[in-house]
C-alpha cells in the first residue's frame, strides 16, 4: 500500500471573522484573508510536504478556488515548487477541474515540464469539481461530462504524441499544431488517477484503466470498486490489482487514544465548512444528470447555512450530518467518523486495525491518501502526526499481505455476476 498525504490548506482563521455567512466559498470577500497570515499557512502546509519526502510519504496536491477553505488554486504551483524540494516522493495533483479549463493543452505542458523537474514522479489527476466551481470558472454546467472526457482525450493525446504536431477539433476545443516540449519524463505518460463518487464515473473510469480515486466515500467504497472490477472483467482484462484503487480518508495519530481523537477532531473541520456553500452556486442546472438530481434533492431538502451538512453513513446504516460551523459542537464525535469509515483515528495500533478493516471490506486498497492536517491544526500537531503515522503505521501497511481482500473481492464479484 502506498501512503499520500493531502491538506486542503484551510484558510481557518477566516471561519470565525466569518460569523453567520451563507457561503465560505465563491463570494467570501477575500478581505477576510491577511496575506501576512497566509503566508504563514502555505508555508507550514509546503514544510509539511518536504517532511513527507524525508519520512517516506508521497504527496496528494488538490486545488479550490474563490475560497477560505482551501488556498491551493492551482495543483500544479506547489507540485512544481516541490519537484525541486523532495527526491523521492511521488507528486500526485489530485486534482484538475479540466471541464471548467479552456486551456488543456497548456496543462499537458505544464505536467510534461514538471515530471522532467522531477525525473518522472509526476502523477495526473482528473477531478470533474465540484459544482461550486462552475461559477468562479465562468464554465457551463450542462455537458460537463462529455467536455470532461473530451479534455482528457486531448491532454494524454498531446503527452503521448511524438512524431509531429496534431491537429485537434472537437464540440469543445479547437487546436493546430498541438507539439509540446519537452515531453514527458515518464514513457509513456504519468499514471492517470481519476475521481468519482457515482457508478457511472467507476464503470467510465475502469473502461480507461485508469486509477479511481473515491474521497470519503466510507464504506460504500466497496461498491464503487467493484463495479471498476466488473467493468473491466466484462471488457476481457484481468481483474483489477489493489494499485487501481485509492482512497481518501481523515487521520489522527497519537501516543493516546485521546490525543488521536483530538486531532481527528481538528482535522474534521474540513467538514464543517466545506458545505457552507451558497444555495445558488450548489446545483447548478444541468451539472447533475436526471436521475442523479432527483435522488440529491430527496436528500437535500433544507435549504441556507442551516441546512449546510456534509452526510455520512456509518456501517450499520446510521445517518450522520455532520453540522456546518467551526465547532458547532454537532455531536459526531471521532468515533462516529471510524464507524463512517472516513476516519482512521487514536493509537498507531487503533490506526492501523481500522485501515486494515477497511481494506479487507472493499477488496484492497493500493492507494491510501490520508487527510493528516485540516481545520486549525498547528503545524506542530501535524508534523507529529504525520511522523508518527510514518514510522508506526507505515511500515505495517506495505508488509502486510492484501491477498485475502483480493480474493473475497474476486468471489464477491464474481458472485453478483451468476
């Protein structure tokens, strides 16, 4: 298993200037953000990614924009400056919104360029955004899908294509004499990581071989990969090795049960400001398909700050809301994020028990990307965090045998296949 870590490089001191607002994102006046503090924040977040190139960590880079609850918006300006500061660790941008890019040949140079930096440790990701990007991006919500597979198509085109320029016209971009140089250090492209929460971005992403990456998806997990597996078993492959699928959790690591909580807690304030989105800029037409609107809105009835809520499941079927609000004391505790499966928190040992509880539940996880700073954590609580991580828990999880997980993954998809 490998281990990357990731920080949405939270802007936390904007969340209680903030008070009552209706929405952290897109139109949070960025009075609320003192450079000078910021300054501070990014530069404990870039130490954090050095750190984990000495302690044998990769490192996952996402990006936001026109928010207080993430600074990186851009993937690839803290990739380029780490190429340079790490030797070892594998530079994942996880990812790029490329349906809302009108530029993505000029992506496909910037990761071309990067991975030479590197000597080959760049690692690319495709997320679709989430929906609050549309309108930052000035990008049309309907046919997002289709503009996202035709990016794709032309980004691993260019990165792939050696021999001459290429012409490129599609329904969403138009191009001549597509030749980027340099090309690319990894022969024949970077690994491609995908994002999705829903059976149709697995099953599109199997098609493709590419890696599929789920956040905080808990226990359902296990059916998203196993609808990659039996989409790739139906297209005539082997059956999916654990290095196909990653997953995305929370991290709390202490010397006590207590201390692993109460960074498990810090971390979690990602999820009690990520959803104080505001009402017009969380659905946007066309951005959902039919059937999958219809089954958001059952679920999402309330509406304004009162309703912001990021919900959960646990493994008994419990519905958790976790409340919106920097401590808005919403009673979901650690232990409740564990019975999610979106959290892995208290000793090295609780730690380590509970990734391997979910790993054999979803079939093997090759990918493990850990949210080990978030919300108010200091730098110093996330630098002990992570070491500890590294060197009590790390170890286990790549001698530790996946093949029983393998095995009951094959069985059970095989099973629903009769």
């Amino acid at each position: 298993m490998d281990v990357y870590h990731f920080s949405e490089q939270p802007y936390h001191a904007a969340w209680e200037q903030a008070g009552e607002v209706d929405s952290l994102r897109v139109t949070f006046p960025n009075e609320h953000c003192d450079p000078r503090v910021a300054a501070d924040l990014v530069n404990e977040r870039l130490d954090e990614w050095v750190l984990c190139d000495e302690l044998g960590l990769n490192i996952m880079i996402n990006e936001h924009h026109s928010s207080a609850t993430c600074l990186s918006n851009s993937a690839m300006v803290p990739i380029a400056m780490l190429a340079r500061q790490t030797k070892r660790a594998r530079l994942l941008a996880l990812g790029h919104p490329i349906a809302n890019r009108p530029d993505p040949v000029r992506l496909a140079e910037e990761v071309a360029y990067i991975d030479v930096v590197s000597r080959g440790r760049v690692e690319l990701g495709f997320v679709k955004g989430a929906p609050y990007e549309i309108s930052p991006a000035n990008a049309n919500p309907v046919k997002i899908s289709a503009r996202f597979w035709d990016a794709h198509d032309l980004i691993l085109k260019a990165l792939t294509t050696h021999d001459g320029p290429f012409n490129w016209e599609s329904e969403f971009y138009d191009y001549r004499q597509v030749n980027i140089w340099p090309r690319p250090y990894q022969q024949p492209r970077p690994e491609v990581w995908v994002t999705g929460g829903s059976f149709g971005t697995a099953t599109d992403v199997a098609e493709r071989g590419h890696r599929f990456a789920t956040i905080l998806g808990g226990w359902n997990a296990q059916k998203l990969f196993d609808a990659y597996r039996a989409r790739r078993l139906a297209h005539g492959h082997d059956f999916p090795a654990p290095d196909r699928f990653a997953y995305c959790a929370l991290v709390g690591v202490g010397r006590t049960e207590a201390e692993g909580h109460r960074r498990a807690e810090q971390v979690a304030g990602y999820f009690r400001t990520t959803s104080i989105v505001g009402e017009a800029f969380v659905n946007p037409p066309g951005y959902m398909p039919p059937q999958g609107n219809a089954q958001w809105l059952k679920k999402n009835q309330t509406r304004g700050r009162a309703g912001s809520h990021f919900p959960v499941t646990t493994r008994d079927g419990r519905l958790l809301r976790i409340g919106s609000g920097h401590g808005s004391g919403d009673g979901v505790g650690p232990a409740d994020l564990v019975d999610a499966g979106i959290a892995f928190t208290g000793t090295p040992d609780q730690v380590y028990d509970q990734i391997v509880e979910l790993d054999e539940h979803v079939g093997g996880i090759g990918n493990l990307l850990i949210m080990a700073h978030g919300g108010d954590m200091s730098h110093a609580d996330a630098v002990d965090n992570l070491t500890l991580f590294a060197t009590e828990v790390l170890p286990r999880l790549r001698e530790r045998d996946q093949s029983r997980a393998v095995t009951a993954a094959m069985e059970r998809v095989a099973a629903a296949h009769v």
